[in-house]
C-alpha cells in the first residue's frame, strides 16, 4: 500500500506490524541506534489548519531518518483554490518523496494520495485521523504490555475523526469500543456497519450515559468538544456536552488501573479536569510524543521499505 489514509485500508496484521515495529523503533532511537533510512529524502508537509504536534512530529521524524521537510501552508500554495488539487499532487510528487496533509476535506486527501506518484499520508481530515489513532493505539500497548485484545477503549464525547479512527482500529485489532455521546453526535450507521463487518470480534456500542461507556474500560479517552472550523457552535456544543466531562466522579465507574488519552489540546474545565489531566499528564504526554515515534516508523516504511505489505 503506498499511501496511509485510513485505518479501514488495512489489514489487522498490518496495523499490528505497524505498531510493533514503531515500539521496536521506539527503543532504538533512544538507544542511539535507529538507522538513517530516509538520507536525502524530503517530506512535503500541507497545512490548512494550525499545527503544533502534528508538524513538530512529522519534521522531527524526518530528520532522524536523514531526510528533511517542506511546511507549506494554504497561504503558500492555496490548494484546490489557486492550484487544482491534482496539479498539486504532481509537481510534488515529481519534487518530494512523501507528502503529509492536514486538511478539512478528507476529499482533497484522498484525490493528492490518487494523483501523487509519492506516498501520502493523511495527517488529519474532518473524516479520520489516523495517525493520532496509531499512536494512541501505541501508547496503551507500552501501559498494558503488548496485546491489546479484549481489552477495551471508551470515547466519551463527539463522534467525530478521531473517534472513528479510534473505533475501526478497535475492530482490527481486538479492543472492544463504546462511545457515549449526545444525541445527534453519534457515528454514522453506514460506518458503524462497516466497523461491525470487520469481523465476529469487533465489538462496537454507542450509549447516552457515561458510566456505562467507561465500566471495563482500560483506555478512557476524550477530545475537545469544539474542533476547528466548530467555533459558531461552540455555545451550543458546551451546553450539549457538559455531562460528558471526564471527571474524577466519571472515573470512579472505570477499572482502578484505568489510564485517560488526551489527543490535544485539552480545554480544562470543558471535555476533561484539572485534577485528570494531573493525574493521567505522564500518559497523556507520552501519548502525544509517540505521534513522533509512529510516525517516523511510517516514513521508514512508506519511504524506504517502498511502501507497507
């Protein structure tokens, strides 16, 4: 596969693969010991929105494997508006070795990776995000020692990329997932349908309560309640939401060894505490640093290895 756009693209061995070697990676690169894969290599990264661990992750994970990055921004190259998406895709596909894009479109994603001839990489749309995934996927893997099966991840909030990205890769890899959201902030049937297709293990639920979401949980997981290109919603959104906060009283109703995931930012006193991000700050950091270490781990594999089999 030359392009990594969807966790849905993937076979469960070859997301497992993926994450075993990024923790392998992992252990070489603070060993001093990750080889140079990427030398004289170069990563073109598209930005319609702001950026800070998505970009910091993405050219520090560049120059360890040798190579260097590119940070266009919309103002830069005005992508679908004063240059088709697929003149785009050419000239740097003709001039780069891989893009990584972060759009609101996952339509402009999908047609750069169907017109590069380079590998992209889908950096986060309004539809997934799945690196953020993988490297949440990651850390929970270094929490609770390898496998993941049968253990269980709850969302509690919006339905939206990063519960998606979060929920199909539950199904692939054996992890049970519950979303509790609001009414009307559900995942959608037709990808709740193909979650459930994945196989007999995937096990998906939706719910309006909270406590039932968590009750089992080993990952207890939240996002903002108002993404970017949502702020005319936001006095609306606060108000729908406000029972959904992650809390110490939330927490009670969750497994003792039960650790939160924070994808960033967190808004203090809206989806999540002052007093949980305290006490869950060494997971939530450490999932934020292993956006790097996955990451650099996809660029070996999508740039070097020539793509993922």
């Amino acid at each position: 596969m030359k392009d990594f756009i969807n966790i849905a693209d993937f076979s469960a061995e070859q997301l497992k693969g993926l994450l075993a070697q990024a923790v392998a990676d992992k252990k070489l690169f603070r060993a001093g010991k990750l080889p140079a894969t990427c030398r004289g290599k170069t990563l073109a990264l598209i930005f319609e929105k702001p950026s800070l661990r998505t970009r910091v992750s993405f050219e520090s994970a560049i120059v360890h494997l040798g190579g260097a990055a590119i940070n266009l921004t919309q103002a830069d190259i005005g992508l679908g508006k004063r240059e088709p998406v697929a003149d785009v895709a050419a000239v740097l596909g003709g001039m780069c070795d891989a893009i990584a894009a972060r759009t609101f479109s996952h339509e402009t994603v999908c047609e750069l990776a169907e017109k590069c001839p380079a590998p992209v990489i889908n950096a986060l749309t309004d539809y997934s995000h799945p690196c953020q995934a993988m490297a949440d996927a990651m850390t929970a893997m270094e929490v609770f020692g390898g496998d993941l099966a049968g253990r269980k991840l709850a969302f509690i909030g919006d339905g939206n990329n990063v519960a998606r990205s979060l929920a199909m890769l539950c199904a692939k890899i054996g992890m049970e997932f519950a979303l509790a959201c609001p009414e009307g902030y559900e995942l959608e049937s037709e990808f709740v349908a193909a979650v459930q297709a994945v196989g007999p293990g995937a096990s998906f639920t939706q719910t309006r309560d909270p406590r039932a979401a968590v009750a089992g949980a080993s990952v207890v997981y939240t996002d903002t309640w108002v993404s970017m290109g949502q702020e005319d919603e936001k006095a609306e959104r606060i108000a729908t939401f406000k029972t959904y906060q992650i809390n110490r009283d939330l927490l009670a109703a969750a497994p003792k060894d039960a650790v939160v995931m924070h994808c960033l930012p967190a808004y203090r006193g809206y989806e999540i505490t002052d007093e949980v991000m305290a006490d869950h700050a060494g997971t939530i950091f450490a999932e934020a640093e292993n956006r790097l270490h996955f990451q650099r781990t996809l660029l070996h594999v999508l740039i070097a290895e020539g793509g993922i089999g």
